[in-house]
C-alpha cells in the first residue's frame, strides 16, 4: 500500500489542510482529508474491474468548510443524539450546545468533523496507516474531560478500508465515535440507492421519538419493517425515520474482534460492501434528509437527493449517559478505548 500527500487547501485562518490518498496494491484507492478526518473518495472496481466512487463527498476543501450533513467524516465527541442536549455525571448536571432542536447531535456545534487533524503515516507491522489525532479539550461544546482521540485509516490488499480508533480520558464524559460515510455502490452520484440490497446482523433496534431521539428502549425487529436479518431490497419498503436512521443492537454487542455487522449488495455492478466492527451497533441512516433543507451540492457539481447514499455508522448507544442499561458510550479515565470497523469491498 502507498500512501500520498498534497495539499488540499487553507482554512480562513490560514491553516493549512491536506489531502492524502491511499492506493492498495489492486489499485482501490482512498481519499482521507485530516479536516474533519474526511473520507472525501473510495474508489473500488465493480465485476469487470471498473472502478467508480462508491462515497458521497465534495470536490474541495471550502465545500466541506461551507457545511454538509457529515459526509465522509469523523463523528465525535459523541455520534447520534444527546437528549435536551443534557446530562447529569456524578452530581453535577453539564449543558451541552443545541445543534439539532433542542438536542446535540454528533457533538456538538464545532465537533470532530469540523477539527483539523495531526497527521503522520505510520507502519504497522509493514502496512503504511495514515493516523490522524486530536486533543479535544475539557468543556470543549460544554463535555468534560480532555480526550486524546487518534483516527487511523489504511486499504489493505485483500480490499478493506480499516478504520481504527483510540481515544482516552482524565475525566468521565460520553464518548461515541463513528465514521458517516454516504455509500453508493453504483457510484456517488450516479443513482439512488433503492437498488441496493441490505443485510444487518441485528435482531433488535433501538427505539426513538419522532424527532429522533432515544427513547432508552431496545425492542425487536419487526418483520417486513425494520428487520434487515435477511437481504431487504431497499426499494421494497417505504424508508423513514424509525426504520432507516436507527440504531441496530448488533448480536454479540462489544466484541474484542470485528464482527460481521452488515452486507450490502448492488446487483446492477456487483459491488458487495460487507461490514464489520468490534462496536455493538450500528446506525443505519438512508440519506433521508439530503437536500431538504437546501440543495446538496457534491462531488462533480451532482445535487444529492434524499436516499442517495446510505451510511453504516458503526458505534455505541448514542445516548448511553441518559440510559446507562441502554449501551457503553462513556469513555472513563484509566479505560483507554480502542474500536476497528473493517468496510470489505468484493464484485459477484
Ligand atoms: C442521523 C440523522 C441525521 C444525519 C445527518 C445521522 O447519523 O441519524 O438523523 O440526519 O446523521 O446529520
């Protein structure tokens, strides 16, 4: 595997962003910008070897910078929703930033998407990493701690886009990190995905309000609605909130090993995308709200519709410090964190 840098521009005060990409020896190919710890491409062939770009993103640095539903990027210091953007630890009750009504969403107003990463390539074991880190401070969008938080991407040979994470504490905070890439195995731009197939290894969901948010239940996947056990032509079911921006219980929970999360297929190319993650749940979000709010320009100057790409957002229970019997999305001092999600690409 290689690994290439260049520059990808410069922040309005001037800091300087990179963009590197990552080639594996069958010439996949992947796009990571350390602002925001981006996936801005991923280039994997289809069965006659034809490549094409299987991630929604944007073409340059100031198309990111001008604000995007989270394509591509990094999602921390907690992915998913915060309930009234409030929560009660050892006492004391701490007032996060309102970003989505009058919940907190992926963090915060200024969360890791919108941070410039440090950068440096590393060698494990013989395979060239990118490793991106932040330290993201005490009180940073109102959560406690300071959190050493360190991202690595590498396109192994056998195909895999690996994602490993790190993160540490000095203090107690809600902690839960993801990556939101928009997949589209027909190629970002070119289709919607209701011609995919989608298979999530999960017999329950967690369930939210209307407005998205948890409600500290996990109830069963109900048959011919949310339940994606077996391959569900996404075509075949009118997509919402409660069953296509929903956190599934993945069946072994926590794993010290990824496990096999979820598999989508794409008959017209035969990409197949298989997931796996050491997480204990993944939210799978169908791009419901792309361009509703205003127009979604992307890369190649496409305008993204609702239901263009999907997302696999491996990751904990969002709202775990208001539901602690619901998941483990509280990182502790002395408990260091560590998680890997594998997305595997194959043509059939
Ligand atoms: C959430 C959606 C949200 C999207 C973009 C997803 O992770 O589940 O509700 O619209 O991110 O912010």
């Amino acid at each position: 595997m290689s690994i290439a840098k260049k520059p990808f521009g410069n922040l309005s005060n001037g800091e300087a962003v990179s963009l590197f990409t990552l080639t594996n020896k069958n010439g996949l190919s992947a796009k990571i910008t350390n602002f925001g710890g981006i996936l801005v491409a991923l280039n994997v062939p289809d069965r006659t070897g034809k490549l094409a770009d299987v991630v929604l993103g944007k073409d340059t640095l100031d198309g990111y910078t001008a604000g995007h539903p989270y394509l591509g990027a990094t999602t921390g210091r907690v992915a998913g929703r915060i309930s009234g953007a409030q929560f009660k630890l050892e006492g004391k009750t701490y007032q996060l930033e309102a970003n989505n009504g009058p919940n907190c969403l992926h963090g915060g107003l200024k969360g890791y998407d919108k941070l410039v990463w440090a950068a440096e390539i590393i060698n494990d074991l013989g395979v060239d990493k990118l490793r991106l880190s932040i330290t993201d401070p005490d009180r940073s969008n109102g959560f406690p701690g300071t959190v050493e938080c360190t991202v690595t991407y590498a396109l192994l040979d056998d195909n895999t886009l690996e994602i490993a994470y790190t993160a540490s504490t000095d203090k107690t905070t809600p902690f839960n990190l993801t990556n939101h890439s928009y997949f589209n195995l027909s190629g970002a731009g070119n289709d919607d995905i209701l011609g995919h197939e989608m298979q999530i290894f999960a017999d329950s969901v967690a369930t939210i309000n209307d407005d998205a948010t948890l409600q500290g239940r996990r109830d069963p996947v109900i048959d011919g609605f949310n339940d994606y056990r077996e391959p569900v032509l996404l075509s075949s079911r009118e997509l919402n909130i409660h069953n296509a921006d929903i956190h599934f219980f993945l069946d072994n929970g926590r794993t010290k090993l990824p496990k096999a999360a979820a598999v989508v297929r794409e008959p017209t190319t035969g990409r197949v995308m298989e997931v796996f993650t050491t997480e204990p749940g993944v939210q799978f979000y169908a791009g419901l709200f792309l361009s509703v709010d205003a127009p979604e320009i992307g890369k190649g100057g496409v305008t993204y519709q609702p239901k263009d790409g999907f997302c696999l957002e491996t990751q904990d229970y969002a709202d775990s410090i208001n539901y602690p019997e619901m998941g483990g999305a509280i990182l502790q001092p002395d408990e260091p964190f560590s998680s890997t999600t594998l997305y595997r690409f194959r043509a059939i």
